[in-house]
C-alpha cells in the first residue's frame, strides 16, 4: 500500500452457513484491524502513513467454515484526515 494511502478490504461470505471474520496485519503479523461481526459480510480499514505491505487473513471458528467460499474486494484510497473527535479510532500503523 502506498505511503498516505488507505485499503479496504471487504469480506463477503457466499455460503449461507460459515461466519467468517476478517483481520487486516502488519508484515510483522500484529493485527492491525479485526472485523468479527455475526453475518455473511465484514470489513475492515487501515491507514498506512508510511506505506508498505498489509496481510489480509480470514478466519473461520467452527467445521462449516473450511471450504467456505467467499469473495474479498480490496480497495485503495487517498487518506482522509482523522476525526480527531472520534474516540473509537485506533491510531493507524
């Protein structure tokens, strides 16, 4: 990921059954970011200030989520200022 760019990335499961979640990781494997909602879509956001490379891993926590099939959409944008006034903001790598 470019320096001062964001990536989204976006998790669509296409089987009914498996929750799957989303985590977005450093090169060093620190979770970053970690979408683990109930449903079939998740997603999950990062700011790389300096650049450089961003994992992305899903997970599944029971037996119906191996094999599941499910689609990711990545996408990149210039980085928007920080809302200074939102509290639920983790600072970004």
């Amino acid at each position: 990921v470019p320096a001062g760019q964001a990536v989204t990335v976006a998790l669509l499961t296409l089987d009914n059954d498996p929750d799957l979640d989303l985590e977005l990781r450093g090169p060093d494997g620190a979770v970053w970011r970690r979408s683990a909602g109930v449903g079939r879509r998740e997603r999950a956001r990062v700011l790389r200030t300096g650049g450089g490379p961003v994992l992305v891993r899903v997970l599944g926590g029971d037996a119906q989520a191996q094999g599941a099939r499910y689609r990711l959409d990545v996408s990149f944008a210039a980085a928007a200022k920080d809302d200074a006034l939102d509290p639920n903001a983790p600072p970004d790598p």
